[in-house]
C-alpha cells in the first residue's frame, strides 16, 4: 500500500513538473508571433505571488492614505476628538439653559405674585416628650466643672511656674512699645498677654532678635505678627494697623516692624497686645518686659 501511495506522489509531483509551451500563432501564415514555456507548479507559484503582492498593496493604501474614511465604521482620530467636544459643549449648554429656564419660572412667580407653601408638617410630633426635662446642671455639677477648672489652672500655672525656672532669666528683653497697660496676663480668662495702650501711630519694636513667622490678618484680632526667637522662644503682637516687614525677615532687638492700630474686633482702641510663649506655654511678659 505504501509503494502505491508513493506512486501516486511521485506520478502528481512529475505532473506538476512537467513543462508545456503556450505558442501564438498567426492565423492565416501560421506564423510563431509569441511562445511562454509554463508548468502547472510555476502556474501556482505565480498566481500566489499575485495574490500576496496585491494583498500587500491594498492593505498599505487602506493603512497609510486617506481612502481609509471611506470604510464603514473606521472614522478620523480628530474627527472624534471634535465630536467629544461637541457632546461636552451640548451638555454644558443644556444645563445652562435648565439653570436659565428655573430662574425665569422663579421671576415669574415673584411678579405674578406666587409664593412657596408652608412646609408639610411630620406625621408625628415627639416632640412634646421631651419639653419636661430639665438639661439645667445641679448645684453640685456646677461646683464639680468649677473644681475642675481649678484644678487644671492649677496645674497649667505650675507647668508654666516651672518653665519661667529656665534659660529666660538669662535673656534681655526690649519693651515693644511703651505705655500703659490696661488688661494683665490672666489664664483664667484666656487672657494671655497684656494689652498697652500708647500713642497713635507709634512704631512697634522686637523684643528680641529672631525671624519673622507669621505677617497675617484675622477678624478678631486684625494685624498679627509672630516672631520665633531663640530657645524656642516666640513673641506675638496683635491689632497692628499695618507691618513693615515681611515673613521671613530678621529682626533685631528694639528693630520697628510694625505701626500700633485699633484693627480687629477684639480691639477697642489704639493698642497692643502682646504675649509670650516659651515652648508651648504662655508666660506672663510682666515678669521679664518693662513697660
């Protein structure tokens, strides 16, 4: 069976190598105008590298020319881009003119005279449940938070007594500005530096040297400078009517930087405030500052 499997291989390849002449003749003198030697395989051959060559073409002018625009579904990159844009500015402009359309309705109902109803009502009151109770704190709560507040001035004066023991002894501290003081340091009151009144417009100096941190303006206390000095050391003055330097200047001791002013509505008058922190604690200027 082998050999004739074999046979009819060989028989077929043979077939396909076997050469024919394609001849042209004229037909009245019979005369040879052209001749083509072929074979069946040179055939197949030839047509494949047809096909693949023309393949090849048209694939490369759909790629890389603009006929492919004209294939359905195969759209232009900028084309897109400016579709999305389109569909973005759509929406924007539909939400405009929602926005337009409710606040026309709205001026209507204000000249035809229309007005909103009263609010429905919950279904069901509880509210009556809890009129009763009484949320007023008993005399001995009231001495109880009072103990406690106490306790914690305590304490916070003692800390505060402990850090006054330190390196701030060592340190001269020039008066920012000389005056009257009207309001002491007092924890209790969360008062924690002493308000000076002087003259208007008198200039307002370091009391030590150091760096600018903080040039700002807040609603209740208006103009506020901070200096950071050595030995984490910081100065505060508040209610400036304006500063003459900027974060991040150096300033020396008894250096003006800054124009007392009434700013904020803490203040009642032409004033400074000024206060002390060393390392996180407020302590009382009066004890290191002559003013």
């Amino acid at each position: 069976m082998s050999e004739k499997k074999n046979s009819r291989w060989k028989i077929f390849t043979d077939q396909l190598r076997n050469k024919y002449r394609l001849v042209i003749l004229n037909d009245d003198s019979f005369a040879e105008k052209f001749s083509l030697r072929l074979s069946p395989l040179g055939i197949i051959i030839l047509i494949a590298s047809i096909t693949l060559i023309m393949t090849t073409l048209v694939i490369s002018l759909v790629a890389f020319t603009s006929l492919r625009e004209y294939i359905p579904g195969y759209g232009d990159v900028n084309e897109r881009k400016d579709l999305m844009k389109l569909s973005a500015k759509a929406d924007s402009l539909e939400n405009t003119l929602a926005s337009r359309d409710w606040y026309m309705q709205n001026l209507l109902n204000v000249f035809s005279g229309k007005v909103e109803g009263k609010p429905a009502k919950p279904a069901k009151d509880s509210t009556g449940k809890y009129q009763k109770v009484d949320i007023k704190p008993s005399d001995k709560d009231l001495q109880l938070r009072k103990d406690i507040e106490t306790n914690q001035l305590q304490s916070t004066s003692e800390k505060v007594s402990a850090y006054k023991s330190n390196a701030l002894s060592n340190f001269f501290f020039f008066s920012p500005v000389k005056g009257v003081i009207t309001s002491s340091y007092n924890l209790r009151d969360e008062h924690f530096g002493v308000d000076i009144v002087a003259k208007e417009n008198e200039m307002i100096k370091s009391t030590l040297d150091g760096t600018i941190i903080f040039v700002g303006f807040t609603s209740e206390d208006g103009y506020v400078v901070q200096i950071q000095h050595a030995n984490n050391l910081t100065s505060v003055y508040k209610h400036n009517s304006s500063a003459t330097k900027k974060v991040g200047d150096y300033v020396k001791a008894g250096e003006p930087f800054a124009i007392i002013g009434n700013t904020g509505e803490n203040s009642n008058g032409p004033h400074l405030h000024f206060e002390l922190w060393y390392n996180g604690f407020a302590v009382n200027p009066q004890d290191y500052v002559v003013f």
